[in-house]
C-alpha cells in the first residue's frame, strides 16, 4: 500500500468530521500510515484453514421454550390486590378529574 500524506489524512480526518492543528497533521498522517502498515501484514497471513470466527465467544439460545402453562386462579390473584372492584384490580383513575375516580 502506498503511504499516506498529509493531505489525504486532512481528508481522510474531514470525512470523519475530526479536526487536528496544522502541526500535528503530519505526525498523526505518519502514525496512521504505520497503523495502515501492520493492517497490511494480515494479509500475509495463510488463512485458509482457519474456520470463519463470528464472535469472539461461543453464543448460545438461553431461552427456554414458550410453551403455554394455566396461570394461577382468580382467588389466588387477587389475595394480593390491596382495592377490588368486579373482580378486576381497582386502581385510581390517572386522568380522570371527576370526584368519583370510579
């Protein structure tokens, strides 16, 4: 790969929308041209029988199955429930400006 100047760093650096001081341009431009470099070498490296790595750990389905189960009884719910009306939990009205929040 050919080395990369100043010049294409300021634009590689714009496109990235960073913005570096002039005097540190080609300093930074020669550091990233070095990085570039040992990127390079990887392609030197025999692959071939080296398996496709998706992550770097093993993933698994930690999820159990969905499978439908009878929920508790009604009676047994509601033991729970500090105000009951028809059978149904009873909550305070969120918006409901009326004297009778029922």
């Amino acid at each position: 790969m050919s080395s990369i100047n100043a010049e294409q760093y300021k634009h590689i650096a714009a496109l990235a929308k960073l913005a570096f001081p002039e005097e540190e341009v080609a300093n930074n431009a020669h550091v990233f041209d070095d990085i570039l470099k040992m990127v390079d070498q990887l392609d030197e490296v025999d692959t071939t029988d080296v398996p496709v790595l998706r992550s770097g750990i093993e993933l698994k389905n930690v999820m159990r199955d969905d499978t439908p189960t009878p929920g508790l009884p009604r009676t047994e719910l509601m033991k729970n429930v500090p105000t009951e009306k028809d059978g149904f939990i009873h909550v305070p009205a969120a918006f409901d400006e009326s004297e009778d929040n029922a």
